[in-house]
C-alpha cells in the first residue's frame, strides 16, 4: 500500500456481510455499496478513537474516494475492509483501503484511497488535525 | 405470531449487522432498510430451499409487506430477523417477521408478516405453491 | 382509498423519477426502494405545512408502513406517489398511498397505508396531533 | 475537464432529483449516493447507444471511479450530472463527469472521472471497444 520504507499503519480490520440487497440488475454488488462498505469501516475507525471524532469544533469530511473495482462480489460473501493510514498533510490525511475476501484474503474485490480532511463545522473551514486524530496515524 | 394452537414454523433466523449508512437524516435507521432487512431472511431461506427456490417455471415474488415499526435502531448495533411460517393457500403463503436485538431477544424493534406468491415467470401468472416449498412450512 | 362517504383528502402529488440503481438482481426497482418513493411523498408534504413540520417538542414518526405490490417496475419509468388523508386519532393519522405511473394514471405500482405518530422528541411519548397538521387533513 | 486542445464531448447530461432518503446522519446527501447519480447518467448514455450498448458478446464494466467532493448537497436539491468523453485505448475509455446545481451550474458539487472497459461476458476478457461505441465519443 506504500512505496516508502516504513509500512503503512492498519487503522481498522472491519468485517463486512453481503446482503443480497447490495446487488444490482447485473446480479454483483453495486459499485455504490463499495462506497458503503470502506464508509462502515472508516466510522468503525472514527468510533474507535479517543477522545472521540468528532466535537463542536472539529469534524471530518470525506474530502476524496478513488476506486478500482478489482472483482465482482456475488451474494453470499463475507468481505473484509482494511483501512490504512497514508501521507498526512495540516488538516487532511489519506487512507487507502481493500477489500478483501474474508476467507481467502488474497482475492482482492477492490482497493483505493480516500482523502479525510477535518473541518471546523462552524466555519466550514479546514483545521488542524486534532492531536489525537495524527497520534493514531503512526 | 399465531392465533393456532400450533406454534409458527420458524423458517430462518437471520444476523445482520447494521451499518452506518443504513441510517437516514434522523440518526436512526431507515424505515425502508427494515425492508432490506428482512428481505435478508427471505433469501436465506429461499437459498436453503432444497432442489431450489426459483427455475425456470417457477419463482416467487413479494406481494405484500407489512411493518410495525416498535423502536428505533441506532448504529451500531447486531440484530436478528426470524422468519415465520403463516398460513399457506393455493399458491401463496404469508411469513411473519420479528427483527429483535441480537443480545437482548426481548428488545422487538420491529414486527409484520409479508405475503409470497409463486408464479411462472413466463407466463407472470400465479401456479401452486411447488411440493417441496409446502414441505418446507410445516 | 376510503369506504366513508367523503373521499380522502389528497396531501400531495410527488412525482418521482426511477433510477437505474433502484433495480435489483431481478432486474425490477427493489421493494424497499418503494418505502423510499412513499417516504420522498411523505416529506414533501411535511415540508409544506405551515408553520413546519416539527420542533423541538413535537415531531412525527413512521409507526407503520403496509404495502400491496401490484406490478412491477422497470428502469427506465417515471412514477407519481399520491399520499391520502386517511382517520385521524389523538396523536397519528394514516395515510394511504398509490405509487402509479406519471403518463398512464391507470397503472398502479402500488398501494398502502401509513401510520404517522407524533411525539415529543424529548419524551418519547406519542402528543396530540398539532393543530394545524390536523387542519391540513381535511 | 481537459488539457488538450480539442474540448472533451459531453456524452450525456441527466437530470437527478434529489432524495429526503439520499441523505445520511450527517444531514446531508451520502458519498454513496454520488455513485448513484453518476449511474443514472452513465446508464442514460449507454442507452442512446445505437445499436445497443451490451449483447452475448460486449458489455462494459466499472473498472474505476475517483470522486472529488467539492461542497454538500441537501434535500431538497435538484442536479445535474454531466458525463464527458476521455482518453480512449483499445478497450476502454475514461469517462470524467460533474454534478452540479441545475438552477446555479457554476455550482459544482462533485466532480472526478470513470474508467470503463467493456468485455466479453462470456470469457470476462477485455475485447476492442465496439465501433460504434468509439464512434459516439467523439
């Protein structure tokens, strides 16, 4: 997930069932549940924090979803997303994720990046990354 | 779930972990995910169905859907949809449902029956409850 | 839509357009997406009372939703969701609905009712209807 | 949406009304929900294709979609989704795309890029673009 020497942190491990419901007239997950599934597993992340992710001051935004759809998913599966923690900037980060089989981690349904920029909810404004929020990146 | 003297037939029971997206604007779930939900228990048990639930000539379809809603479902949260055997005619059936909190059985947060149809799908008219899905009921 | 004498007052008319992803893997619009088209009406009309919908003291949720499939629909389809005072109690009311087609009125997706409760948001506790939600059934 | 010389073709503009459902617990539209809308328009394309734009032997796929998420939608809002030509290979083309306000277009919500590569359904082995479909993006 990483060119650099030092491995990318895991953030989340979040395990995922398929609901039948997830598919679309093409009989595969829709591309759209791909979006909800690396969502579960980022407010699964967001949850875990502490002291928490968000406060009257200081909230994240997804700021960027990238993609690659590697596999169909077909119902009934259980699927693992993994988030990791990327380059980190002044008020945003990057987190890359896969998707992955749960019983056969090396079939790899989809990987890619998303960008969390956290905000001011007042202002609307981009802040610094909380102290606690940049301390679980590393 | 039954005024008989016979109990229901439970037909499946079925663990879903609600997801963060499955709540709308009012930070619960949507009523429509109930839906889902359920659906969820309707096709396990049709995939358990043995030689099949749906061929060529014969397929079921959801005529009718009734929910009580009882209690909200915040996220997160582990619940379990148990499928129930109502009354059979022709080539219908009625299967009640109960969506209930996985650790706290008694927590109903919601309740209702749906009606099932076989038809033929060439023909989109209703036949007779094929033998084995009878079977299944009782 | 009523067996009374008067017809039911019509609350709204909310015409809704059928995406492509409302379908699922029987290439039909899911059913759960139909609590969806009826919810799109029902908010529509809460947001043309005067003066709104809720407040902090009284706000209403859905208590029941009972739908009848009468056909199915495909992709690409533009539909109309009409919502029906139906009998008005203390606190709830139900309101029926017909999801039909925009250019053939004759054609019935499906009909149902809803049961609407207002409550104190604070309480939990079902209210009288506001005054002027009941002036606006009639 | 294009460094070069010659301006990218617009490939379809679809309207989309916006959803009450469409929105989370954040009280605005999900990051989900853009890949719907995005759908709707890629879908809408692939059906003023003429001859066709899937058969036994040719069908596209998703293969990447990267979204950038410029500013929130609330209900109710009406947008449109803009799906424009890109770079294309021997079987795939890049489609990028804009959501933006149908009343106010300099409003931009989302904007961000698809890749589409079309197979042989029967092998899942990429195949040459249709010529026809080629042929409709420039």
């Amino acid at each position: 997930m990483s060119a650099d020497a030092t491995p990318a942190k895991r953030l989340v491990r979040a395990p995922v069932s398929v609901r039948w419901g997830d598919m679309d007239a093409y009989n595969h997950v829709n591309n759209s549940v791909y979006a909800t599934y690396v969502e579960e597993a980022r407010l699964q992340w967001f949850r875990s924090l502490d002291p928490g992710w968000m406060n009257t001051d200081a909230a994240p935004i997804l700021a960027a979803l990238n993609t690659n759809f590697r596999k169909p998913i077909e119902w009934p599966a259980e699927i693992v997303v993994e988030l990791y923690a990327g380059r980190a900037g002044r008020s945003s980060f990057t987190a890359s994720f896969r998707i992955i089989d749960r019983d056969h981690a090396e079939v790899v349904y989809a990987e890619g990046d998303s960008v969390l920029v956290w905000i001011n909810p007042n202002t609307g404004k981009s802040i610094e990354l909380p102290a606690h929020v940049r301390a679980a990146l590393v």
